[in-house]
C-alpha cells in the first residue's frame, strides 16, 4: 500500500523529472569513447546529474535523454538521502555543500585521448570541485578523478573526497568483487546487490590490494557472462587504504562510489591548494566481462604500465632456491645455470646487504643497503659482471620503505618510522615502515636506490617490495592537527620517489612487489613494468590466482615462476610440465636452485624456456580470451590472440582426475573465421603419451575452431596442453 510519504515523494521525482526534460537551458555534456557514451545534463536548478552510461547513442538521440534526479557528484547536506562523495566542514563550520554547475570544456590530447573537465562551485562557498574525465578512445576506458580546492579564509576540513560516482538504474545489480590474503591473492565471488549499503575496502594503508582489490566487475540484470551481458568494470588506481561503496537506493538506483577510504583521513586544505583525487578508471561492455578485461589489458600496455611496447624479460630468482642462505660462489653458480637454462636475467633477493646488523634472516639489517661483504666479498659488482660473461643481465631485492628496528639506519633514525608516541612498536615482519609524508624520507628513499644503481653499473632490474602495513599511525613529521594526512601523503610521497627514479632509470625494469601480490594497481603500475602476484607459486593455486588477476592486468606484467616440488607453501606436487605451462601463460620466470634439478628436467626446462620464446609474443601482446574457467569446470582454459589474428596460443589445464578422461570441447575465441590455422602442440613432454597428437600439424578454418573447437582428452589431475595455432 502507498503511504502518504511515498506518493509525495513519487510526485516530486515526477515533477521535478519533467521539469528536466523541457526545460531549456539543458546542457549536455558527454564523454564519449569508441562504443560507450557518459551523458551528463545540467537540469533547471544547475545540478549536474550522470544521465546514462552504456552502448555509445548517437547525437541525435542526446537530446532525449532524461536527466535524472541524482546528483553526479554528491554532496553531504544537500544531496541527502544517500552516501555522499563529498563532505566537507567549511572555514566557518558549516557541514553543508551544495554544488551547482559553472562550465565544461574539452580538450584533445592525442587521436587517442580526450580530455573533459567539469566544474562545479559550491553555491554559496567560495569553494570549486572539478570532475575529470580522460576518455581513451580505442581503449574504451574512462578515467576519472577530481579536484577540489577553495578560497575560504581559512582552511576546510575534507571528510570524504570520492573520485567518482556512477549511478545505474536496472532491475538487478551483481556484483563480482576480488578479495584474498597472503598467498591466496586474488579471489572472486559474485553476490547480487541488495537495498542498502555493501562496502570493499581496505585499511591497511599501504598495500592496497592486501586482502581485498581495488577493482570489480558489475553485471546488470543478470549474473557476470564472459561474451554477453552488460558488464562494468572499475579499478582505483591507488596504492593505499580505499574504499568502493555499492549502494542500491530506494528507487532501486544503484550509486557506485570509489576513491581513497576517508575513515580516519580528514583532510585540511589550506586555500588556494588544489585537494587531486586517485584516478578510478572504468570501462563499460555488452559483451561480457571478456570485452571489459580485453579493454583494460589494451588500455594498460598503452597507459597503464610502465612501457606496455616492450618484451618482456625470463628470469631465475634466487628467493625459493636460497632464502637467505647464499654466497658468492652458490649465486655464481646460479647465475651459470640460469643463463645455460636460456633465462635472461639472474634476479639476486633478499639477504644481500647489512653490515652491523647483517641481513641473514628476517629479523635484521632491513634499511642497511651497504653489500653484507662476508656473503659477497666482491660486491655486487662482481655479481653484475659475472651476469655479463655468462649473457645475462643482472637484478636485485630491495624494500626500501622499510627498516627493521635491529638496524643501523634505525639506530640514526628512530624518527623516520610510523609509529605512535608513548605506545609499543608494532612489529609486522619484525619490521617498521618509514614515514614518507616526510619529505627527508622520501629523499633517502630515492637515495638507497639512485646509490644502489650508480655505484654498481650495470644493475638492469629491481624488484621493489613492501612487506607490511601501516599500523599504529603516528608520523614525527606531520603535526598534530595534520596527523590523519598520514594515509594520503604517505602515498603521494611514495609516488614522488617512483616517479624520480624513473626519470633517471627509464631503462631499468622494476618488479613491483608487496609481500606477494599486496599492490597490484594502477596507481603504481605506470612505474613498474611487471608484478609479483602472490608468493604462493603452486601452479593450482596459480590458475586461480591468475585467472582473477587478469580480469584487469595484462598477463605481459604478471611474473609467474616455475618453483620445485612439493611446493614450498602448498606442500602439493605437481608435474614440472604443469608448472611450466601455467608459467609460460603468463611472463615465464624460475624460483629455484638450478643444482638441485636432476638432469632430466634440467633439459626439460632448457626447451620450455626456448619454446615460451616461441610464443611470447602472442602471450605478451595478444589479446587474451577466456575459454573455460577453473571456477565452474574441471578442465580450464584460455588463449591468446595477436591482433592480425595470425597467431594465438591456446593453454588448457585438467584440475581434478577424471577416470574416463575429460573430453571437454575447447570453443576457441577470437580468430579470424575466414584464415585457415595449422594446430602444433608446444612444451611437450616426451615421456606422456598425448591424446592431442591427432590433431597436430591439421589446418582448419577459424570458423570451426570457434563453432566446433578443438578436442582432445586430458585424464591425469595436472594434465596439460599448450597448443600453437598459425594461419597459413
Ligand atoms: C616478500 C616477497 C618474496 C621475497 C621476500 C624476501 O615476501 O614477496 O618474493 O622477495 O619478500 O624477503
């Protein structure tokens, strides 16, 4: 039954709805890319409503879009009755905000790229909020942020400061979030959305992507489909504590809200200084979660990443293989089996510095970048060179964010930590982390890594890593009325020290690493050329870790290392041919002692390596299709494609054991139906009998393979394919 309330409300959307439609001053704003389109209209009382966002419309059907009644950038104290992206206390403690539209205008950075930027003021405060949208044509992504600055007398106070909002008006809302914790990085679960608030978040300020990720996948009407359905996807670039809020209201709008997590982050901003949000970049299919992963991985390797163009690298790293326990002559050894094995870089880890304290464990020497001379005598410049002679390049471990307290660096700097006055430290890792809002910091940061580089020549990678989170958060250097800045200048410090190092280091690669798969966004990524995912480098856990990953990631970034058996973390054992093949579906890399291989496998790796070289290629720049999932099926699958769909590569795994053997067509996705494509097998073990052998060397036409598929049975858990596809 209505009740009073509900059909006065129902006549003032009504009304207010018509007047939108007629009235004469409507402005249309629209961010366009490729096939999407981002309406804005400005209605009568100058609000800014977010009007559609969908399949591009043409021009012509602009004008009869509706405006809508939801503020596009909600404000707290005017825009009342849902979560508000913008709350603000002003100079003179007014708790109100409401924002009216001043103007827009557009600018075109390249063929590519186009630049929309909308202003609203507050309409009594001298205060102005600027929404930004980069709309990447080809790409169809979006990327929007906001800026907010003021000319009060005194300064604001920032209570929440949204990047973006986006309103959507369906029957049903899923939405696939991504979560996970050490070692089992990168989850997803699909939940219908009900009324009311669902929040993902992260707190632990650093290490964005620690236990839940910055990114999601939102189907409308139905559940998430690979090649059909309305599909968004959105990831926040920003690598610290963040906050997406999915808020289905009482007319069944959903208001999608995602930016840096205000909780105990109140910002004071001084006039005249510009408040710029993290950037949150979203892209819009109808045509499944595998168009919005396609769209992100092309928009990344242009974008996103740091060099998208450029090759990829092999490497061996030294982590599984030794720990902390190496010398000289154990990596020397390494470095001679790593480059005969046909890997192009030797990546030396932790445990190779600290001079008081030495780095042997854990425990100590963390901020002591000085060689620890009785493993290395000689400095890693002997190490560099030893790389050169046998061919190889040469990288190294650092965490440069942190210190153990069991330090020199400590000792000098008690100050530099967060930390609170009057409290215990709290350990994580037996480590601190430093305190880079403080712009001392910041410049010993770069130092550790601009001296690590100029003093040993040569040096061509470095895995950066940060092993724990923001805890007890005090910071000597903010004052007291600034202490709740912590969270957000920490990271705007962090990003000034990346930034410097790639001007300098343009050629140098960087791994971006975080306790395993802890930061993987797009906020750090434009600095970083690849990522660690996860330390769990089980090949099972892997498909799944992988699998998730690559919904927003290019697998050209995703390192992924073949270790030994059973594996350090999982204890599960699986065939060398398995970790490979899950390995090679990604950038191939090596986590163990090469002395420790029997002979046997030692060649087996040999020929994987230089058959990954075969198609690293298509793996690295082709566009990636999902065939079967891990999810919902035994036997799992993907492919890749080059653009000129001259060649793919298609990888398929069996998970469990099936006695009469897993028959499961392989639709393939992708190709050209008219070329013809010749099937070969690659990375085989010629111990196994393979059921795909039949097929190998046939020629069939695009068309077939993507209506009747490819065919073979896998019987054994763990059984594996890597089968190249060439058009004649
Ligand atoms: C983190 C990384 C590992 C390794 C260790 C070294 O856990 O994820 O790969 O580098 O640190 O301490």
């Amino acid at each position: 039954m209505f009740t009073f309330k509900r059909i006065l409300l129902f006549a003032l959307f009504l009304s207010t709805s018509f007047a939108f439609i007629h009235a004469a001053e409507d402005i249309t704003i629209v961010v366009s890319t490729a096939d999407n389109s981002l309406v804005f209209k400005v209605d009568k009382d100058k609000k800014l409503r977010q009007s559609y966002y969908g399949n591009t419309l043409k021009n012509e059907d602009l004008k009869e879009i509706q405006s809508g009644t939801i503020d596009a950038y909600p404000t707290f104290g005017t825009s009342y009755l849902n979560e508000a992206a913008l709350r603000v206390v002003h100079a003179d403690g007014n708790t109100s905000t409401e924002l009216v539209y001043d103007s827009y205008s557009t600018r075109k950075i390249s063929d590519d790229v186009e630049q929309t930027e909308i202003v609203l003021k507050d309409a009594y405060f001298p205060l102005v909020v600027k929404l930004n949208f980069k709309a990447f044509l080809k790409e169809n992504v979006i990327e929007q942020w906001t800026e907010i600055s003021h000319t009060e007398k005194k300064a604001v106070t920032l209570y929440n400061f949204a990047s973006s909002q986006l309103t959507f008006n369906q029957q049903n809302y899923y939405l696939t979030q991504f979560y996970g914790n050490w070692a089992e990085e990168m989850k997803m679960e699909e939940v219908k959305l009900t009324r009311g608030l669902k929040v993902i978040d992260s707190k632990l300020g650093v290490r964005a992507t620690g236990y839940a990720h910055p990114c999601f996948l939102l189907s409308l009407n139905d559940k998430v489909q690979e090649d059909a359905g309305n599909v968004i996807g959105g990831t926040l670039a920003w690598s610290g504590s963040w906050n997406m809020t999915f808020e289905v209201d009482q007319l069944e709008n959903l208001h999608v809200i995602s930016g840096i997590n205000p909780y105990a982050s109140q910002y004071s901003l001084k006039p005249k200084t510009v408040f710029k949000t993290p950037s949150f970049l979203y892209t819009f299919s109808s045509k499944g979660s595998g168009a919005v992963s396609r769209n992100f991985h092309s928009w990344a390797k242009q974008y996103g990443i740091y060099r998208g163009d450029r090759t990829r690298t092999t490497l061996l790293n030294n982590w599984e293989a030794t720990y902390f326990n190496f010398n000289e002559n154990v990596l020397t050894g390494i470095i001679k089996d790593a480059a005969d094995m046909g890997f192009e870089l030797f990546l030396l880890d932790d445990g190779w510095f600290g001079e008081k304290y030495p780095r042997d464990d854990d425990k100590a020497g963390l901020g002591d970048w000085m060689v620890n001379r009785k493993k290395l005598p000689n400095g890693l410049g002997y190490l560099v060179n030893e790389s050169s002679k046998n061919k190889i390049k040469f990288g190294i471990w650092l965490e440069p964010e942190m210190v153990n307290p069991k330090s020199e660096l400590y000792e000098k700097h008690p100050d530099w930590v967060i930390t609170q006055p009057n409290r215990p430290l709290d350990l994580v890792r037996n480590q601190l982390i430093l305190d880079l809002s403080n712009p001392k910091v910041q410049e010993h940061v770069y130092s550790v890594i601009d001296k690590t580089l100029t003093d040993n020549p040569g040096i061509a990678y470095i895995k950066w890593d940060c092993n724990r989170i923001i805890t007890n958060s005090g910071s000597f250097y903010e004052s007291p009325e600034t202490q709740s800045h912590l969270w957000i200048d920490y990271v705007n410090g962090l990003y000034s020290v990346m930034k410097r190092v790639r001007e300098k280091y343009k050629d140098v690669s960087m791994m971006l690493c975080s306790g395993g798969g802890g930061r993987i966004e797009y906020g750090s990524l434009p600095y970083f050329d690849e990522f660690w995912i996860s330390d769990n480098t089980d090949a099972l856990d892997r498909i799944y870790i992988q699998w998730g990953t690559t919904y927003f990631f290019p697998a050209m970034a995703l390192a992924s290392h073949v270790s030994v058996t059973p594996n350090h973390i999982t204890g599960r054992t699986t065939p060398l041919k398995f970790r490979f093949d899950v390995a090679m579906s990604a950038k191939l890399g090596m986590d163990l002692q090469p002395k420790d291989m029997s002979a046997e496998d030692k060649e087996f790796s040999k020929k994987a390596i230089q058959e990954y070289y075969k198609i690293r290629g298509v793996v690295q720049f082709g566009d990636m299709y999902r065939l079967l999932s891990p999810y919902t099926s035994t036997r799992t699958a993907l492919m890749y494609v080059t653009e000129n769909k001259k060649e793919a590569v298609v990888f398929s795994y069996l998970l469990k054991k099936t006695i009469s053997g897993n028959t499961q067509p392989l639709i393939l996705k992708g190709l050209d139906s008219e070329k013809m494509y010749t099937l070969t097998e690659i990375d085989k073990d010629p111990k196994s009998y393979s059921w795909f052998s039949p097929l190998e060397g046939k020629t069939f036409s695009g068309e077939f393979l993507m209506k009747y598929g490819i065919r073979f049975t896998l019987y054994n858990e763990y059984d594996s394919k890597i089968i190249k596809l060439t058009a004649n």
